[in-house]
C-alpha cells in the first residue's frame, strides 16, 4: 500500500483506497485515506510550523526544490507510466507532464533565490527627508492546496512549489481519483531537509473537504477545479485569501488573413483531443472566418479523425480515455442533446467504456451545453463569422474567460483581441491550450480569480510588510 504523508512522514490507515486505470478498469494501486485524527495532525503541524518556515533561508528552500526538481528527472518514465496509469492519459502526453513538474519545481528554486522585496525612497516630499521604505512579501500563513485529477503531477506541482518557495507549509489534498502521483511526489519531498510540518499530503473523501477550508489554520485556500464547488469555497470563507482556477470553454479565432491553414487544422486537431479533452484549455469552440470556413472545416475534420485512439499505454496512442466511464457517458449525452437540437456531426460521436472518439460538431444551437459549457472532453464546436470583430466577440459571449487562442498575423489584430477578450490569456499565432508554467495562468469571470505560475503564485501565498528607516543621507 501507498502511504501518505502527515507532516512530512509516512502514513496509512484501514480505509484502503484502490485505484484503477480508467481504460480497462485494472487495479494499478491501493492507498488509503488519511483519518479525522491524522488529518488533525498534519493541521496542527503546519500552524506550529509557520514561523520556522517563514524564516528558512533561501538556500534551504531552493536546494529542497532543486532536489524534487531532479529527482523527479531521474525517475521520469516511472512517474510518468504511474500517471498514465491512474490518470489514462497516453504516455506521451504523461511524459510531458513529468517535464512540466520539472520545469515548475526548478523555477520555483529560481524565484525562491530571487524573492527579495523592493526599496521605495520616501523623500519624494519634504516632510519624508531622510525616510526609504524597505518592501517585503512575507507568508499569508499555512495553504490549503486542493488538486483536480487531470494533471495529477503538475497541477499538484503548481500548488507545492510555490508554498515552499516562500517559506508557507502546505496541507495537499490531491484528487480522489488520481492520489498516487502526489504520493510519489511526498517519497521524494521527504528525502529533503525541510522541517517537519511543512508539508502533508492527505487522501480524503470529496465530502470531507469543507472541514478543512473551513480550518481557521489555513488562512490561503488554492482549489483547482470544478466552478460550482470552487464558487462555494469562495463563498464559504469570505474571509480567507483563496485563489481559484476553474476551467472554462476556450476558444480559437482563425483570422481573415490567416493562410496557414494546414498548421491551424493541425493544432487545433491535436488540442482539442489532448488529455482526452480533460484540460481547461483544450480546444472547444472555433471560430472561422467565413473566407475559411468549408476548407478548414475539411482538413479539420480529416485531421480529428486522424488522432489515434485506444490503449494510453500504447506510444502510438494520442487520446486515450476519460477519467470514468460515468465522464465519457456525460460527454455522449451533450453531444446527443446537441444532435437532436439540430447540430450536424462532421466526426466521432461514438462510446466505448470510458472512452469517446474525437468528435467535431457544427451547425451547434447558441444555448447547447457543448456550446456554453465546459464539456471536459474531446468535443469542438465549429462555428463561422463574417468579419474578426464577430470573432472576437463571439469569444467573449461565454461565462468563462481563460485563455483564447488568435491565427492571425496581423499585429494590429493581436493587439487589438489583447485588449478586448475578457480572459487570463491570449496566445497569437496557435491554440489556447499553450501554457508555459513560469507565465501567469489564470482566468476572468467564472473561469476563476487569482494566478498560478510560480511568482505569480508566491505573490498570492503572501503580503506586503512595510519597514520604514529613518534619519538616512539618501
């Protein structure tokens, strides 16, 4: 059995969980979930940790992430095949997950060597002569981390990294689905020296979240997930710091002047489908200008067709299952409403198990959920505008905002959908589902509020204190 980790040390309990692969169903693991009393601990261990914490030195933190950082590059197939196998994603895109955790845990040793604060001089008036402000960003106190289950590593990653980086212990609940890589991670965060209660990672039930964000302890809460269940944490505690990243339906705009035509079927082919369509920007609507439209409707179509699905374990796999059969159920009952409301279907649409085909849909009602939703699976929606600004604005008519993806090679027109999308990101030139994990990731409207990315994140896990010294020759 897998442990977990209670204020950095290894634990189990009787309540034994089994996890399976989502694409044949075979048991790939067993864990268990952590106890009221063991949960218990690992709070009281991080409060009473705090201030150690804060005060470790830079170079104690950044050699503790460097280590993750390597380590996790030294066991990158094994870490990989773990997620592949209790994630389902195929093997390539799992191993490219493993890269982005390593990436995400070097840059956070980076920012950590480089957290410094700011000097303001105060002298800008008279009466503050002799007066230089030094500004430093010091612990909002103990995280809440809670991680979804489609990046089991990274996602987990975006919360642990930052926490350390500035001296905040962290309390991780990882996905009930997918426990096992952030277990891995704790075998690796516990051959580091950094103090005891500074980290726990905890399987509980979804039910017994709420007692933890309601922990006075754990005054920052970071959730990654669900917009409904994200919106009632927030709501739940007014008063914490809580940041929240929480999906959305992200569009594609392919330009008047765009002539690429082939790269942009390509793209949009491969990340509406990656990770199954199980990534908060996969791919989910595009928007085709009307001098575009039937040509890239047909290498669309042919190059969503030619994503090979089946085994994730298979290296010629590009989309495997979703996470659950009940998952892929859902997705063929959107698609289903869509169909007999009108909507034409150019490829898949099909269901085997947990797995559904590649599908790509037009002639789509405004109000259908695959439309206005957040399907969560391999789905587009293919729609045509008669001029970019339609685009543009049909981008806009949603209740998320994450990120947006503009073919165009018009500098004018990037800068001008920079300035009018209402989302965290605009990426020029290729599909929203492009992330770098040091840019700050995050969205507008119901896709969230607050940052990830790792400085981005370190500003949200702290505040500013002041000092002000005085009687100084300037």
């Amino acid at each position: 059995m897998t442990p977990f980790y209670i204020a950095g040390r290894p634990a189990t309990s009787d309540d034994v969980v089994e996890v399976r692969h989502p694409y044949d169903g075979r048991s790939v693991g067993t864990t268990s979930n952590a106890t009221e009393a063991q949960v218990e601990r690992a709070v009281a261990a991080a409060a009473a940790v705090a201030a150690e914490a804060a005060a470790l030195p830079a170079s104690v933190r950044a050699a503790a992430l460097d280590h993750v950082s390597a380590r996790l590059k030294e066991r990158a197939e094994e870490v990989a095949r773990l997620i592949t196998a209790e994630n389902g994603k195929p093997l390539k895109w799992a191993r490219g997950e493993v890269s982005r955790a390593v990436s995400t845990f070097r840059w956070a040793a980076e920012e950590a060597r480089r957290f410094s604060g700011s000097l303001q001089r105060l002298d800008t008036d008279a009466a503050a002569t002799g007066r230089i402000a030094l500004i430093k960003r010091v612990p909002r106190g103990p995280v809440l981390g809670i991680a979804p289950f489609n990046f089991p590593l990274n996602l987990v990653a975006h919360k642990v990294a930052p926490a350390l980086a500035v001296g905040a212990p962290i309390v991780l609940k990882p996905a009930p689905a997918t426990p096992l890589s952030a277990l891995l991670l704790g075998e690796i965060l516990a051959e580091t020296d950094l103090p005891e209660g500074m980290w726990s990672i905890v399987p509980i039930p979804n039910d017994r979240a709420p007692a933890l964000v309601a922990d006075p302890r754990l005054p920052v809460v970071s959730f990654t997930g669900s917009g409904p269940v994200g919106w009632q944490i927030r709501d739940a505690v007014p008063r914490k710091h809580v940041t929240l990243e929480l999906g959305g339906n992200a569009a594609v705009l392919v330009c008047e002047d765009w002539d690429d035509l082939d790269w942009a079927a390509s793209r949009i082919a491969v990340f509406s489908n990656y990770q199954a369509g199980q990534s908060c920007i996969a791919v989910q609507r595009v928007y085709v200008h009307e001098r575009h439209f039937d040509a890239l409707a047909e290498k669309l179509t042919a190059a969503v067709e030619a994503q090979r699905t089946g085994d994730p374990g298979d290296e010629a796999t590009d989309v495997g299952p979703l996470i659950s059969e009940a998952a892929a159920q859902r997705v063929e009952a959107w698609v289903g409403e869509a169909v007999a409301a009108g909507a034409k279907l150019l490829a898949g649409g099909t269901r085997d198990g947990a797995s559904y085909a590649p599908t790509v849909l037009t002639d789509v009602p405004a109000d259908a959920k695959v439309a206005v939703e957040e399907v969560f699976g391999p789905v587009l929606v293919l729609a045509k505008v008669g001029a970019d600004a339609d685009g543009l604005a049909a981008i806009n008519a949603s209740q998320y905002g994450l990120q947006a993806g503009i073919f165009t090679r018009r500098l004018d027109r990037a800068f001008e959908a920079h300035r009018v999308l209402d989302v965290g990101g605009v990426i020029v030139g290729d599909v929203p589902s492009y992330r770098a994990d040091q840019m700050p990731y995050g969205g507008a409207k119901g896709s969230g509020i607050g940052r990830e990315g790792l400085a981005s994140a370190m500003a949200d896990y702290t505040e500013e204190r002041v000092m002000v010294l005085t009687g100084l020759q300037l």
